[in-house]
C-alpha cells in the first residue's frame, strides 16, 4: 500500500518487439505478463518473467520489468540482481533511472561503495538534478546521518500481525493504523502483495504508548478494497483517510484503467461511528493524493501526491481548509523537500515539526525518514536525516510522535524475511540525552589546560566516568535529561573544581566550563601541596598549639606514608618587632615544630629547621610600611621544603 502512493505505473515497451528468435508461447508469456504488470499484479507477472527467463530468453525490458516487480514490493536483494543483469548486459538501454533504482537497491544491501557508483553514473546520464545535488552537496552522508542521528529506542508492539501493518496515527488516547490481517473487508487478496486488502484498524494507548485491544474502526469507513493512512482533528469529531478509488460501492480507473489513491472525509456521530464519507474536490482518477496530516492550527492539509505538478514520482502537497469541504488550491512544497523520487507519509507534530519519508536522499537504504522544521508559512526548512536506530538499510516510514512524551512510532520492514513485504510498527521510547561539554582553562590567564581531568559524577558523588581533556582542553559527556550531576575538574598545580549541573528536559547540549584556579605551590612544598593551613604560635610564645598540632599531623601522615622523605623546616615571621628578637623566635618555633615531629617518630635524620626571621618576606610589609593585618599573617608561615 505504501509504494501505491505514487504513480507506478511504467510505460512499457511491449516485450515481443523487443524478443528476436522467441518462439509463439514464449510471446504469449511475456504479453501477459506484461499485462499483468500494468495492471500492478507483480506477484502474478514475476512468475512469468522468470519462467521466460529460465527458458534461455532475456531482454532488457524483461530485466527492467523484473527488477521493479521486486523494487516495488521492497525485496531489495532480488531487485539488485536483475538491475544489475541489466546494467551488464544492456548498458545502451538503460535509462537514468535504472541507475537510481539500482544504486537505491545496493545500499538497501548496505553496499554503499557500490551504491555510489551508480549514483555517479546516474548524475553521468542526466539523472534528476535535484537528486543528483543531494547527493553530492554531502558525500559523506554515511557520516553526517550517524553525527545527527537521533537517540531512540524500538521495540514492536503487540498489535502486529504477520500480515502488514503500518502507517499509525493519534486518535486521541488511541491509535489508528492499516493491517491486511485476513479479519478485513476485502474478500480476496491483493494481487500486488498477494495479501489482503488494508482496513482500518484501532488499538487503545496506555500513558507509556503501548498498544493493546485491537479492533476494527467503527462505521463505514473500510470497504472492500484498501483503506489507510489516517489524520484526525484535534476534537477527534473528523477524520481524513486513504482509499482506493471507491465510494458507494463503485470503483473508478484512470485512462490506463488503474484504480488510483484518494483522500476522503468522515464524521464522528458522537458513538465513535464514523459516516459521512466525502470525497475531497481535489482528488482525480487520473492520478493519486494519499497520506493525509493536518497542519498544528488545523489550517492545513499536507499530503503526499503525484498529481501535475509533482517534481518526481511523488511529492509533499498541502491545501488550505476553508470549510464545508471547500479547500484552497494544492499547493507543492517545492524543490526544499521534494525530489525526483518519492516524498511521502508526512506527519506534523505539535511542535511544528514535518516528518516525511523519501528515498530520493541520501539515506541508508529504501524509505528514510526525515525531519524539518516548518517556517512560519508552513514550508520546509533544514532537512535532516533521523539516523539510526530509526532508519534502517530497508523501509522505513510513517512516523509519528508525541515529542513532550517523547513516545511515537514508526512503520518498517526491517525485520522481514528477505523479499518480504511485511510491515510492522515499532513503539519508538526517544532517549533523552543532554551532551554536556566544556574546556578547561586557567581562571585568571585564560590559558587552556589540555591534559586536565574531569569527572562525571552522580548525585551521590558515585563517579560514573572520567575524561582527559583533549589537546583543545575540550571534554564531552552525554548524560539523560532531567538529572543532576556532579562535574569536576583537577589538574597539576591547580585547586580542584566541582560545579553542580541539572539537566533540562529536552535533548541537546550544554556548555559548562571548567575554571582551575592556580595554586602557585613551588614543586617542593609540601606544605602548599597539602594544602596546609597557618601553624598559629601564642604571642612570643613558641609550643605547638591543639590547632596547630592538627595540621601538623599531615605532614606526620605523608613522612609516615613515604619513607624516604627528607623535609626542612622554615618558620617565618612578620616584620612588627626587632629585627634579632624575630630571628631568635622564629628559630625557637623551628626546632619546636622539629622535635613534635620526631616525639611523634619521626627520624631526626630526616629533618632539619631554621629560623628566617623577617629576611624572608612575601609581600612589601616591611619595616615603616603600613599594612593590614591579613597582609602581615602572608609573613607569619612555616614551610616545609622536600629535599632532594
């Protein structure tokens, strides 16, 4: 139903004219299989053109017609084969757009290298200009997808069949999605997917988004044929929905007589019967207009279509709404975001956002979904890849999402058997993340400080992990929003930094800088490295204080630690008394200090002290200077020098 939204429908060349030396019944094959394929019946066709093909007899629309019967239902593998066969053997009749098909097929394989040689050879033959400037305005979109992928987690929900199941959408506190479970309207299978037809289908949404109770939607609205891809107001009174072309029990075609996509319209009768299905004016039989989603004020409708106009095989469209089914002229999105390939399953959030699949981008493979945001005039503005886990290498489409939960869904057939067309939705949990970052600097030179450590820490001061800062003195952690952490920083020389941070509750990245301020300890005083406080002294006295014992005791500690530690004892004072008197007394408070350590131990051939008096002063307090008293307690220190 998906690859349905736009027109499929290949002008063939008939594949006798194109047969030498084939006999009767082999023309008759390929005539009917070509009738079939135009009638979109691949399943039936493929079977034909293999048996053609077994038979020793090939051509290169045979290769074409092959090749898209397994491109249009997502087997990506086998469509690779026969576009590749047809490269090979036909190169002269092959158009631009077998290439594309080809290079879209390989990276579905995640054969990239190979993929992008036939983009080159696309863009060579005068493939879509559009296109080929996608592709390369960014040649390393492998690198640019994983940088701006988004964190999700996906699991698939319960609702799922084994049949395909896909294209959600919010219906108040449930969710609205097609399923050709064999339980629908549709009396016998579609002849493209050899499945049955889609209906409508309802599942009731739990607060964390998980699905259960599935049921058929009420009213008129699913038929015989298919129905899906679902909008509805936010009143939840009126709905917009896909179906084929068929109302009140009639089905139309279009001139090559095929049964094309419409938009149409139903109402809530209030016991959530949905009736009065209206057909919207702007719907053609001649082309297809799928995929609705209404605008965040209702204005809008964006849909996917191929009507004229359309710059590729489908584009993204919107109408205005102006009442009483009256509605503005379609008008295209444009160049922004559409291609010469297919743009389709648009849904805008609540946030303004547009989420769109296409496979005319660089992706990783098949329908990729994308996002942008909406100007104020509801166009497209920077479009960017979701990247894994979102996308996958096959396809991967209608996607909604409920961005203040950060709960959605998507539709994919990642986990299909190969060549399966079977969709499933995933439950999509979005992870969010806050990249913390910063440098590391000198708070007073400014000066960066690579080399520099910087912990992460959780609210209980658990350390949860640890970086070097890098030769830009750059580091970088992702934490989860709505958290509060601990970061600190620590280098050589400088006093540690620890800053508290509280997370914000959306993804994205904050700056926290981390500041070291100097310590200016020389490298061999210990007393600076310990972070000694002053070894106070009663007035003209010189026996070790209670306070002044306390920190004495770390450096017991480290002589005690290292053994071979030889330390020198310097006692200073100010410049407020005679000269010779401050000598004798800081003397005094040398050796006092020298024999606590060694009543404590200590060997006494491990230590040495001296008195310096005032010979030795820090700052300009010197005899005759008026200063305070902070600056003359700068004066008043006992060092403790390591020896070499």
């Amino acid at each position: 139903m998906r690859t349905v939204t736009t027109s499929h429908k290949l002008i063939l060349t008939i594949l006798v004219l194109l047969i030498t030396s084939t006999g009767f019944s082999q023309k008759k094959e390929v005539e009917k299989a070509n009738k079939e394929f135009d009638k979109f019946a691949y399943i039936d066709a493929r079977e034909i053109y293999l048996k053609v093909v077994e038979d020793g007899y090939e051509s290169a629309q045979i290769f074409k017609n092959l090749g898209d019967t397994y491109y249009w239902n997502s087997d990506y593998d086998n469509a690779a084969k026969w576009y590749q066969k047809l490269i090979a053997n036909y190169p002269a009749e092959v158009e631009a757009t077998y290439y594309y098909r080809a290079a879209q097929s390989l990276k579905s394989l995640k054969k990239y290298d190979e993929s992008d040689k036939l983009m080159d050879l696309y863009a060579a033959v005068g493939g879509d200009g559009l296109v080929v400037q996608n592709y390369k305005n960014d040649p390393d979109y492998l690198e640019s997808i994983a940088f701006e992928a988004k964190g999700y987690e996906l699991e698939k929900v319960a609702v799922n069949t084994k049949f395909s199941d896909f294209g959600p959408s919010y219906y108040g506190d449930k969710l609205v999605y097609a399923s050709a479970t064999t339980n629908t309207e549709g009396a016998k299978n579609f002849e493209w997917t050899d499945q049955p037809f889609l209906d409508l289908f309802v599942a009731d949404m739990d607060s964390l988004g998980y699905l259960s109770n599935a049921r058929s939607l009420d009213g008129t609205i699913n038929t015989k044929y298919h129905e899906s891809s679902t909008t509805f107001s936010k009143d939840g009174t009126t709905v917009y929905f896909t179906r084929n072309n068929f109302i009140d029990g009639k089905k139309g075609k279009d001139k090559n007589k095929t049964i094309r996509l419409k938009l149409y319209k139903a109402t809530n009768s209030g016991d959530t019967n949905w009736t009065n299905i209206e057909e919207l004016p702007f719907n053609s039989k001649e082309y297809s207009v799928a995929h609705p989603t209404l605008s965040k004020d209702q204005k809008r409708l964006y849909f996917s279509s191929d009507m004229p106009g359309t710059l590729g095989m489908s584009d993204l469209w919107y109408v205005e709404i102006q009442g009483d089914n009256s509605y503005g002229e379609p008008v295209n999105l444009g160049p922004k975001i559409n291609t010469e390939a297919r743009e389709s399953f648009p849904f805008i959030s609540d946030e303004g956002n547009l989420y769109f699949s296409s496979d005319g981008r660089s992706g990783l493979g098949g329908y990729d979904i994308y996002f942008t945001k909406l100007d104020e005039n509801g166009m497209a503005t920077d479009i960017k890849n979701l990247g894994e886990p979102a996308n996958s290498n096959q396809d991967d489409f209608g996607f909604i999402i409920n961005e203040k939960k950060r709960i959605g869904y998507l539709s994919s057939n990642r986990d299909g058997e190969r060549g399966s067309i079977d969709d499933d939705i995933y439950r999509v949990q979005e992870k969010c993340e806050i990249v913390v970052e910063g440098t590391v600097f000198d708070s007073k030179t400014k000066e960066l400080l690579p080399g520099a450590i910087v912990q992460l820490l959780d609210e209980n001061n658990g350390l949860l992990e640890e970086a070097v800062a890098d030769e830009n003195a750059a580091y970088q952690f992702t934490v989860a929003c709505e958290k509060t952490f601990s970061i600190r920083g620590a280098k050589d020389e400088y006093e540690p930094y620890e800053t508290i941070v509280t997370t914000p509750d959306k993804s994205g990245t904050i700056t926290v800088p981390i500041p070291l301020v100097l310590i200016g300890c020389p490298p061999n005083d210990l007393g600076c490295r310990l972070n000694l406080q002053p070894i106070y002294f009663d007035f003209d006295r010189y026996n070790i204080r209670p306070d002044a014992a306390v920190e004495l005791a770390k450096i017991l500690a480290a002589m005690r630690e290292y053994k071979d530690l030889i330390i020198h004892i310097e006692s200073h004072t100010d410049s407020r008394a005679p000269f010779k008197y401050n000598e004798r007394l800081s003397e005094k408070r040398a050796q006092s200090t020298l024999n606590w350590l060694v009543d404590k131990g200590i060997d006494r051939s491990r230590l040495s002290a001296k008195g310096y008096g005032e010979t030795q002063l820090v700052n300009k307090c010197s005899d005759g200077v008026e200063c305070t008293e902070e600056e003359h307690q700068l004066n008043r220190r006992s060092m403790f020098i390591i020896q070499n």
